[in-house]
C-alpha cells in the first residue's frame, strides 16, 4: 500500500473532506482496499460500529468499539511513543452517550507503563457533529487522562451535557507520563457542566503544559468553572501550569466561571468575543486564586489582547485576582457593552485582592488602550513593597473622577501604587498621576 500523499492528508483532516481523504489515502489502491474490504487503514468511523447518529438510542458501545480500535493500531514513532494508525471520525449526526469515559478509555499511563502519543477525533464541524452527554450517574466525566494520552486532536465537534454535574475532562499529569500538547479547533460547549476540563496531578506533576483552543465557542452554564487550572491546589507543583493558548473564541456562557487558576500559570488570551449571558446570574471570566505560596519562583502571568467583552448584569466580573505577584495585562479589550444601563456606575467589573498569601504584594497590573466600564477595586491592607496598576491611554467610560469613593479606581486599607497616564474619563481628560 502506497504511503499517502500530502494532498490526501489534507483533505482527510478537515472536517466534511475527511471521508474523501481518507478514501484518498495512498491513492487508488488505498481506495481499492476500502471498496473491498469496508476496511479504512486510515479512519475509524463510529457509525462503522454501530453507533446512532439520530441519538434516539445510546451509542456508548460503538464509541468504545471505535477507541478500542483506534488504540489497538499502533505504531512505532521516530519521533514519540506507540502511535496510533488512524484517526477517530464522527460523522454529522447527534450521538447519546450515557456512560463515563466512552470517548476514551479510562486506562492510567502509569498502570499500563506508557503514553499513547497522538490522538486525532474529527467531525464535521461544532452543530454537525454532536455528542450528547446525559449520564445515568450523575458527578462522572466523559473522558479522563490519566497519564495515558498525549498531542491530541480534536476538531470539528460540539459537545452537549444534559447533567450539571458532568465534567467534559480531567487531565492528570506526572514528570514521568506527561499529557501535554492538546488542541481544540473548532470544538463547541453546550449545555449545563460541572467542569470543562480539570487539569491535575500528583506532587511530581508537570500539569498538562502546552494546551490550545482555536475558533472555539464556549457556551452553557457551569458550577464550577470551564477550566480549572488546579484541581487539587495543596499540591505544591501545581503553579507550573505553563503555555496555553485561547485564540479567537467565542465565549458565550451563562454562568459560573470560565478560567479558575488557583495557584499560577502562563496564559495567553487572544482576540474573539466574551460574554456572560444570564443579566441575573453571577459570573466571572477570570479568576485567579492564591492558594498556598510555596514555589514562590514559579509563573504568574496573564496576557488578554484584542477582546470584547460583555458584561451583562451587576454580578458579573471580568476579573477577580488574589495573586500575589507577576503579571496581569490587557491590551486593546473593551468591556463597556453594558456601559450604558444604568447598573453599570456601580458594577466593580475587576478586583485585585492583595490581602491573602502575601499582603504587602500584588503583580504588575496594565491596561494599555482600553476602554473599560464601572470601576474598578484593590484590597490593600498594608503598604505594599511589590506590584502596581498601571493605565495607559484607558477611558474610564462612566467616571468622572480617577480615585475616590465615586472615582474609577477604588481601594479599601492603604493607597496601591498606581499610574494613570495619557487616559479619559467620561467627559475630558485624566490628569496623569503617579502615586505614591
């Protein structure tokens, strides 16, 4: 069989192409197998095993037959660990699955001693192909990693959970079976979830570095939070959740909170579209915990360009941080959709707690070119010898003051150190001001 051809990758790997390419690969006599034997070298397809695509009936047995097979044709890598041969295709259709792990099987790298590298699950494209997961248990996950997978793909699908209990993933991690490398294009959350995906590991653990979302949509509703960086914060490794990457998404969820970092980390947010959707409800976008201080070298960095964001009731908020120290930067974001309602004088829509772990510091807070509504609120119970807020060429859409009781920014115990320079306020300019 001839090996395949750049052209028949490419068409096999995008969604509605991926059946012709598949067909494609290694030319005629690829095509030639297929036609024979119904046996595709290249692709696992889940209605080959049985499954439902009207989702009247579960199909949980043909998703597992389909993983069953896709991990069952490995090969050596130059480059990695076992591979697997094919890729895992989900064709358009709505597919009911009602048991824990049936995506992937929930098998621990270190009990079987290795790491499956490569996993590549296709659809169609988010609303053409649809899991649906509504448990018989509740607080289950629908796939788990521990230890066992890594460079994953996943593409093309949307995911919709019918329990609020439900967690989309828990992804653990040591030094010796890392999962790192995920990515999610074009990959949609709908419904009502627990977690998205949790992120953890035990005290050796490298935590999932090297994570990505692409034109993906988060929407839905969540307990506790879309992705939780730290499931398990006492362990003291994990502040190293480093590189990862939002680009272009659309966040669109309900309630509860879409980042919960707990101890630290290396993010990076980039353009796209954010809003919390429920007025009533309370949500936060970002929030980034303090939980223990040990470690005290490790990251703590925030990087969120180019985003809109869409703030629509008094209970929301961009932003809640008790760091403690490193950075926090906004560049070119705009979150005064709701300027306008009348709520939104007394909305505080970004607070930085400087009064946990260690109250004399905070990080390096910067806001440079946005334009930002309410005000905004810093907890600062002694003087503080690290971190500041710098704004620079802001405007403050509802204030009329920089500071004060009725002013933009507002603290509660000592003056933070802050900067306002080249920035507006609602009506004319703010004077610059360096303090202290």
């Amino acid at each position: 069989m001839k090996r395949p051809g750049r052209r028949a990758l490419l068409a096999g790997f995008t969604g509605a192409g991926a059946i012709a390419g598949s067909l494609a690969l290694g030319g005629g006599s690829a095509a030639a197998v297929v036609a024979a034997t119904g046996v595709d070298a290249y692709v696992v397809n889940v209605l080959a095993k049985g499954a439902d695509p009207t989702g009247r009936t579960a199909s949980d047995t043909a998703f597992r037959a389909a993983a069953a097979e896709l991990l069952a044709g490995e090969q050596v890598s130059p480059v990695g660990g076992p591979t697997p041969t094919k890729v895992l295709l989900i064709p358009p259709g709505n597919y009911l699955l009602t048991q824990p792990d049936s995506l992937l099987p929930n098998v621990s790298g270190e009990t079987a001693k290795k790491v499956v590298d490569g996993i590549t699950i296709i659809g169609y494209g988010k609303r053409l192909s649809r899991i649906t997961y509504a448990p018989t248990v509740q607080d289950t996950v629908l796939w788990t990693n521990d230890q066992r997978y890594r460079n994953i793909r996943i593409s093309g699908l949307t995911f919709d959970s019918l329990d609020e209990t439900a967690t989309f993933n828990i992804a653990r991690s040591s030094t010796t079976y890392g999962v790192q490398d995920t990515w999610y294009t074009d990959v949609e959350w709908r419904g009502t979830w627990k977690v998205g995906i949790g992120l953890d590991g035990p005290t050796t653990a490298n935590l999932n570095s090297e994570m990505g979302w692409d034109h993906c949509q988060i929407s839905g509703s969540y307990a506790d939070a879309f992705l939780v960086m730290g499931m398990t914060p006492s362990v003291s490794q994990q502040d190293q959740f480093l590189n990862y990457w939002f680009r272009d998404c659309k966040v669109e969820f309900k309630s509860g909170i879409f980042v919960r970092n707990e101890r630290g980390g290396s993010m990076n947010f980039i353009g796209g579209s954010y809003i919390i959707t429920d007025g009533t409800s309370t949500g936060t976008i970002f929030q980034l915990g303090a939980a223990a201080n040990s470690r005290a070298d490790s990251v703590m960095r925030l990087l969120v360009q180019g985003i809109r964001f869409e703030l629509r009731g008094v209970g929301h908020k961009l932003i809640d941080s008790a760091w403690y120290k490193g950075t926090i930067t906004f560049v070119s974001c705009d979150d005064t959709a709701n300027s306008y309602q009348p709520w939104a004088p007394t909305a505080v829509t970004h607070v930085y707690r400087f009064d946990t772990v260690n109250p004399s510091r905070g990080p390096m807070v910067r806001y440079q070119d946005c334009i930002l509504m309410g005000s905004h609120q810093v907890t600062a119970p002694t003087a503080m010898t690290m971190g500041k807020l710098l704004y620079d060429g802001c405007r403050f859409i509802n204030m009329t003051a920089g500071t004060g009781d009725s002013g933009f920014l507002r603290w509660t115990g000592v003056t933070p150190w802050y900067e306002f320079r080249d920035c507006l306020l609602k009506s004319g300019r703010q004077v610059d001001v360096k303090a202290p």
